[in-house]
C-alpha cells in the first residue's frame, strides 16, 4: 500500500501517528510510518529539545514530524499567576469538591515535577504549554532539528512559521474540522491538510469523517495532500480512507495501550481504562482545555455534567482550573478517573502491543482490503 504521501514524506506506510510520547512517536517512524510528537506538554521549551535531541537518536534515521499547539485566538496571556487572578472562585471551589467526593488525593507536598505526559502537567504550570507565546518557542526549537514535518492542532500556523519551516525544506500539516478550515489552511500555504473527523480523540469538530473526508478532499481540490483522522485503528478503515480520497491516515487513540506508551506515568490507568472502554465511553467536552475534545468519559468527565457543575472557562483559562486537578487525577492511578484525550476508536482496543505490531497489523489489513475491493465488479 504505497501512495503519493509515501514518496512525499520518505516512508514506508501511509500512516502518520500523533503521541505525545516520544517513545511512541518514535517507534512509528521505526515501523515505516511517521510519528509525530506532541509539544505542549512541554513547559520547558528545553525539555522538548531533550526529546526531539532523543528522537534524533531513536528514530534509525526515518523522518518524524512535531505537533504544536497555536490557537488563532487565545483570550488571555500572561503567567499562571496572572491567568489565575482570571479564573471565577466557584470554578475553583467545583474542582476541589469534585476531587474530595471522588477520593482523590492531594499531591505530596514535596512533589517533582511529573513527566508531563499529556495530561499530567506539573501542578500550576500546566497551562504554559497552552499559551502562544511558548508555543512559539516550540516551533524555534522544532526548526532547530531535522522534523521533516511540522504541524498545528488549531488551524494554520501564523505565516512567518509557514514560510521558515518551508525554508528549511520542513512540510507544515494543519488539522481541519470543515471544508471551510481547511481551504483557509491551503490559503495560508499549508502542504497538509489532517481532515479530522467528530469521532477522533482530542480537539474534534461535529462533522463525522465520513461525511468530512470527502468535502475536505473535494475543497482542497489537489491543491495539499489530505490525510484523514478521526476512528481509525484498523486496515479496513485505512482502505476506507483512501477510498473517501485521502492520501493517507493520521492516528492518535490507537497508541494508548501500546507497550512504547507504557513509559509514561499516566499509562496504567490509561491503558487499563482503554482496554475496558467500548466505542460508547468517550465524551466531547470543553473541561479539558476549554475547547471542545473527545476524552475517555469516566466519573471526572460525569462530574461536569451534573445540574450545578460550571460552564468550563475558554482556553487557557479551563487548562489552568484544572492543571493540578489532572495531576492528581493521574497520581490517583485510577481508571475511572483519568483525565485523557481518547476517540472512539477506543472500543476497538483490547490488548497491550508494540507499535511495530500493531502497525504490521494495519498494513495488512488494509492491502488485504484493497485486493478484495480491486476484484469486486
Ligand atoms: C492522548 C491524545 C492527545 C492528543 N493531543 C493532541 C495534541 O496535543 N495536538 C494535536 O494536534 N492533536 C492531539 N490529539 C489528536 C491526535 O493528533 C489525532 O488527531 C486524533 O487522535 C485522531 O483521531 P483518533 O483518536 O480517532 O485516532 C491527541 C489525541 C490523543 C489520543
């Protein structure tokens, strides 16, 4: 299963996979796809050089790519302290009577700063990673390294990024919930437009992939390569991808149980809980980050759909609220209440493998499929 994307990006597989673990992503790259680390768990930009600097060494010379987060608008800047000045006392009080009826407890009080996996931000500076200010210093970091890919999660990166990572011969992806995002994207200059479906895990819009593959396809009109995003965890929906015109898939729930994802703290609870989960136990809230995300629905995710819960606050307002709640969440090691960005593909997981196995699995499904479809008439 080759297509234009392959020869574009110098792999083996049609396959890009987001993590936001270094140790997943590049263990995709390895496996022939691309991986793709997420940056805004890192607050210290530094931090983020120290993975790509690990990345650089891990991924046996393929290409990965890197993912920040630069929303069009942010609605306030400044230092979490500044931000926290913002943020209505009845948020605050939810959340710590929320974390009291649930038994979560407290964080030691002489706490090191967690390893930051998505979702376990180090108590108070959790937002940083949010704000376009140090987004900003993960993309000087990013063009620093030999990413073959840089990409947004909310729409296009401003134009000076577009036209520097272009300079360094680096493709720039965006990631699109309508046709309308993604012909502004390919307005902007954008190579690669991620065309991600209600179903996917993370930042989602409300139209399914299989209505918005194909609208973004014929919006883009050959103009940029589309990939397709959003439910997919087997060969059969990489095959229905293609079908629907993409040139390609970007994954980001199927790596969650993942013996590569095993490194990280929140992994016990995260693995466990996706194993358990059906195609049912996700929801679409804004309590994760202030905009709407899919995420693993559990009894923290219950909780803020009470009568009397909050309005969660805009971004980076909520991520802050929450920042130490998630730590603590993700301390707890509980299952039923772990903080994740988790699609629905979740249902569809039900053990613990390597990404090389796992991706064996999708290729050969997936060219399975397309032979049987080839001899349909
Ligand atoms: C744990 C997790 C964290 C995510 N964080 C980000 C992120 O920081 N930036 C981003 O562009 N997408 C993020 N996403 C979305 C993925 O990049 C991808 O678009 C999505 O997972 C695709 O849908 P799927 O989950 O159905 O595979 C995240 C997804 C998951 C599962």
């Amino acid at each position: 299963m080759r297509t234009p994307l392959c020869d574009l990006l110098g792999i083996e597989h049609p396959i890009v996979g987001f993590s936001p673990s270094e140790h997943v992503a590049a263990a995709v790259s390895r496996a022939g796809g691309l991986g793709v680390l997420g940056a805004v768990r890192y607050n210290d930009p530094a931090e983020l050089d120290q993975a790509l600097d690990w990345m650089d060494a891990h991924t046996g010379g393929r290409p990965y790519g890197i993912d920040v987060v630069m929303p069009a608008r942010v609605p306030a800047e400044g230092t979490p302290e500044s931000l926290n000045r913002l943020i209505p006392e009845p948020h605050k009080t939810f959340v710590q009577d929320t974390l009291l009826k649930l038994g979560v407890p407290p964080l030691p009080r002489d706490d090191e700063p967690g390893d930051g996996q998505a979702g376990d931000d180090r108590a108070g500076d959790g937002v940083l990673g949010w704000l376009h200010s140090i987004a900003r210093q993960h993309v000087e970091v990013a063009l620093a390294h030999p990413a073959r890919l840089i990409a947004n999660a909310l729409g296009p990166p401003p134009p000076d990024v577009i036209a520097r990572a272009h300079e360094r011969g680096m493709l720039v992806a965006a990631l699109a919930g309508t046709a309308g995002h993604a012909r502004r994207q390919v307005a902007s200059g954008v190579d690669i437009v991620v065309a991600q479906g209600y179903e996917a895990g993370g930042h989602t819009g409300e139209i399914a992939s299989m209505v918005l593959v194909p609208e973004v396809v014929d919006a883009v009109g050959g103009q940029a390569t589309v990939l397709a995003a959003g439910g997919i965890g087997s060969g059969r929906q990489i095959a229905a991808a293609l079908a629907l015109g993409a040139a390609g898939v970007w994954m980001g729930s199927a790596w969650l149980a993942t013996q590569e994802y095993a490194s990280t703290t929140s992994a016990p609870a995260v693995t466990a809980a996706v194993i358990a989960a059906t195609s049912s136990d996700t929801v679409r809230s804004r309590i994760y980050s202030g905009k709407p995300a899919r995420l693993l629905k559990n009894r923290w995710t219950d909780a803020w759909e009470q009568p009397g819960a909050p309005e969660p606050l805009p971004m980076p307002l909520q991520n802050l609220l929450v920042s130490e709640a998630h730590q603590r969440l993700i301390r707890s090691g509980r299952p039923d209440v772990v903080p994740m960005p988790a699609g629905q593909i979740v249902g569809r997981i039900t053990q613990t493998r390597p990404v090389a196995d796992v991706i064996a699995d999708l290729v050969t499904e997936a060219d399975q499929t397309l032979e049987k479809l080839r001899k349909l008439r």
